[in-house]
C-alpha cells in the first residue's frame, strides 16, 4: 500500500497577512473578482496569487506585488520600546512632552 502525498502548504507571506487585514474573504473577492475560496487559500497562505491577481490586488489594496514571495518574518520591524512610542505620540505636543519625561524620569525609566 502506497502513502498517499502529504500536501505541502506555501509559507505564509506579508501579502497573505496585509490581505487578511483588508475584510472578510467575501469583501476581497467581491472587490478582487475571484472566488471566496481563491481568497481564502490565499490568506491562509495555502496559496500565492498568480501575477495577474497580484497585479488587480495591488490596484486595489495598494498591497506590493514583491511582497507575496516574502516570509513574514523577513518584514516585521522590531517594536518600539515605551520611551520610543511616548516620543512619537507626543512629539507634536512639547508641554505634553515635557510632562511625560517628567513622569518616566521619576519612575526610573528612562
């Protein structure tokens, strides 16, 4: 008796991950023009689009065609510390600024 053919599922990429974030698979197919299930095994990651897809779905989405054939971890940037998030959220407000270095500074954080 011969086993049968394990299937080999595609590494989820960035593209399979920045599609998931743009609504259900029914929106995206609508939008798309394809099947549901199309848009499924392509944001499971079972999938990558053909070019011809890639291209609809950057007009669409603004989603990089290149970005398909990377692994998601080869894109992710690394998360700010609470020091780095502080300064960019208040960096349009110096009082405010000012302020909350006050509090990290007498917290010890620094």
């Amino acid at each position: 008796m011969s086993a049968l053919p394990v299937r080999c599922r595609v590494r989820r990429s960035k593209g399979a991950v920045m599609l998931a974030h743009m609504g259900t698979q029914a929106e995206v197919a609508v939008h798309v023009g394809c099947t549901d299930a199309l848009v499924g095994h392509w944001m499971r990651g079972d999938r990558v689009p053909a070019p011809h897809w890639r291209d609809i779905i950057a007009q669409i989405y603004s989603i990089p065609v290149g970005v398909w054939d990377l692994p998601v971890s080869s894109v992710l940037s690394p998360v700010p510390s609470l020091r780095q998030r502080l300064a960019l959220a208040l960096a349009q407000w110096p009082e405010a600024r000012a302020r909350a270095d006050a509090i990290l500074r007498q917290a010890g954080i620094t």
